[in-house]
C-alpha cells in the first residue's frame, strides 16, 4: 500500500486510532446555518480539548465531505480555515453566489465571469491547488453529478483510491479544486454546468458536471461510510461504535406546503421535495448500520432509532450496540410549527426554506445559532472520541 506524498501522511494511515467524518449536506445559501452549528462544535471542542485559538475543525476531523454548499465548507474547513472565516465568506458573498436574480444579471453574457465562480477562485485559488496539495489538514471528498456518464461522482484526495494513481493520465487528484467545488454547485437553473477534462490527450475524457445535490447524496454521510471503510476505496478505516464516528450536519430542511397541487407548483418544487426524501432516506441508512447517539425523530414509527434498553430507558454509550459506527445528526426543522417552538416566532418559514433566500441570511443564521445551542453537546455525543 502506498503511502501519502503530504506531510501528514502518517495520519491517514490503518492504525488503532479512532476516525472523526464530519458530513455536509447541500441547500444552498443555508450553508450559513450548518456554519452556525458548526462554530458552536467549533467552539465546544477547543473547551473540552482545551486548545488554542488557533484551533479549527481541520485539526480534529481526519475526513471532511460535503455536497454543494456542503462542499464549499468542507473544502475551507479542509485547508484549515476556521468557522467564522466561512462565515464572513457567506455574509460578504452570499448575494453574488447565491441570489438567482444577482446571478442572471451578472453572468448572462459571460460563462466565465460568473460569480460563484470568480468568489471560488479567489477562495480555493486559480488552479494552484488541486487534490494533492500539501496545505490540505484533512482526506477531502467532494460530491458531483457526472451528466455525461449520469452517474454521481464522489472524488476525494484519497491517495489509494483506483482512480487517484498519479501515473494515471485521468488522474482526479489533478483537477484544481476550485474547478471541483464549482462542479459541486452547478446547481440546474442557477449555474450553467462545468465542464471538465480530465485528460488532456482524450476528447472521451471530457466530462460536464451539475449539482451534487441532485444524486442520491446530497447528504453525504453514509456515502462517507463507505468510502472510508470499503476495501475497493483503499483506506479500510476499522468499524465500531468506538472506532468510528460520523457527525453528518443538514441545512435545515421542510416539507413544501401543497407542493403538487398544480402543474407549476410541481416543477417549482419537485427537485427540493426530492432532495429531502434522499436526505431522510441517507439518515436513516446512518441510523441503522450506525449507532445514533442524536436526531431528531424520523417519524412516528422510527422515532429517533437510538438504542434503547428493554425498559424503554437510553441506553449508555458505554454499552456497544454492535453498530459500525457511532453516528451524529445535527440539523433544524424548517417548519412555521418547529420555527415557533424553537422560539423564533418572528422568522418565516417561508423566507428560509428556499436554497437562494440571500435576503433571509441573518434569519437563517438565528436559526442555526439557536439549533446549535439547544443540540450540540460534544462532551456527550462525542463520548469516546475526545482523547
């Protein structure tokens, strides 16, 4: 088995150690909630392991991914950015990402001036840094849709996946990653598709790119199971509920209200209706090969899927459940009905719900602010992996 050309190759490497994957869905411009929640794990994590403030996600993750929104994160958090940098990232750059009228105005004449992508140049830089970089803290995988092949594309900086061998000439890890998180976002009726080659001496290897958030993986959490832990991947992380641990983190997520009464409605809302159905479906698929330690409830019949004891009492964590993970699922009910008991009564749930509501992005960043506050518990979710 080959080993990491980085510095911190060791790190990834088949040991004893246990393995942090923090997962990111997609939702646009609701990014801001997941980094809401994120600052306040952020910030519960320095406590408990009482580190610096130069301490960032990048330093307690061994595997961060994302899809969408989600990507743009997982790429800075990656690279070592700190929370609040991403933030101030979306409150300056939100509008011109993510504002469908912004966007139209901006780059109608000009594929190549659009704003997302120029913002994700400035961010990820030009072409300087793709898969192999060595300023990269941790294994990176970002989700995207292949339109060519209609297959989803999960490509990560893993060195010992097939598809990563630097002798090949389609080699993933040579694509800049600013040109991958983009490909991530190119999200249908906002952003046109990315085109990108993979190489240079084959027109086949030729490929356009949309949205990762419309594959089955626009939460990416049991997909990062398996690519962490499948032998065909390379890295063949040990399973069990004190081995591994998945943090998967959602932008907020509602059912639309009369969604398919008519023709436009359904064509207005059939894609985000969709998005969250595959979001439960991945949780749920989270929830019973892993050991969830917190979510919310499913539904009236699955409830939460935490263990419980015969009497109908929690379970303690010290007890193995016999699941291949210990799994976290941190998120917010977008609904008018949960908005008010959170007690934010005066945020509408219609002015948060949608992925470019750039007009909402303090609302939006309230709600992930007081989720943060009334879920996040590392010294208890994060038990056994706070050593």
């Amino acid at each position: 088995m080959k080993k990491y050309t980085t510095p911190n190759n060791e790190r990834f490497l088949p040991n004893d150690q246990p393995r942090k994957i923090l997962a990111l869905d997609g939702g646009g411009i609701r990014g801001v909630l997941t980094l809401e929640i994120l600052l306040e794990i952020e910030t519960q994590l320095r406590k408990s392991l009482k580190k610096g403030e130069d301490f960032c996600l990048g330093d307690y993750f061994d595997y961060l991914g994302g899809t969408s929104t989600g990507a743009i994160i997982a790429a800075g958090l990656s690279l070592g950015m700190k929370v609040e940098t991403l933030l101030d990232f979306y409150k300056k750059k939100g509008k011109a990402m993510f504002d469908k009228a912004f966007i139209l105005n901006q780059f109608w004449h000009s594929y190549n001036k659009s704003p997302l992508e120029k913002e994700l140049r400035k961010t990820f830089g030009g072409g300087d840094i793709d898969l192999e970089s060595e300023r990269f803290k941790t294994l990176l995988l970002i989700v995207t849709m292949n339109l060519s092949t209609d297959s989803p594309w999960p490509i990560s900086n893993n060195p010992w996946a097939k598809y990563n061998a630097r002798n090949r000439m389609d080699c993933n890890l040579k694509i800049p990653l600013y040109k991958l998180v983009r490909a991530s976002t190119a999200a249908p009726t906002f952003f046109p598709p990315e085109i990108l080659q993979w190489d240079p001496d084959d027109p086949k290897k030729t490929f356009v790119f949309v949205d990762g958030g419309v594959t089955p993986y626009n939460n990416p959490a049991f997909l990062m199971y398996r690519m962490a832990t499948q032998k065909a991947y390379g890295l063949e992380w040990e399973t069990g509920e004190k081995k591994l641990m998945i943090l998967s983190v959602g932008t907020g997520s509602a059912v639309t209200p009369k969604a398919y009464d008519n023709l436009a409605n359904t064509a207005v809302n059939i894609a985000n209706n969709l998005m969250y159905a595959m979001q439960v479906d991945q949780d749920i698929n989270c929830r019973t090969v892993g050991r969830c330690v917190f979510g919310a409830k499913i539904d009236r019949e699955l409830d939460e899927m935490i263990p419980m004891k015969e009497d109908g009492t929690l379970d303690s964590l010290d007890n193995d459940a016999g699941r291949h993970f210990s799994y976290i699922r941190y998120n917010a009910d977008l609904s008018q009905e949960s908005l008010n008991e959170m007690g934010l009564n005066h945020i509408k749930s219609e002015h948060v719900r949608k992925m470019d509501s750039t007009k909402y992005i303090s609302k939006l960043r309230e709600v992930g602010k007081r989720i943060g506050e009334q879920q996040v518990n590392v010294n208890q979710h994060f038990k056994h992996f706070l050593k």
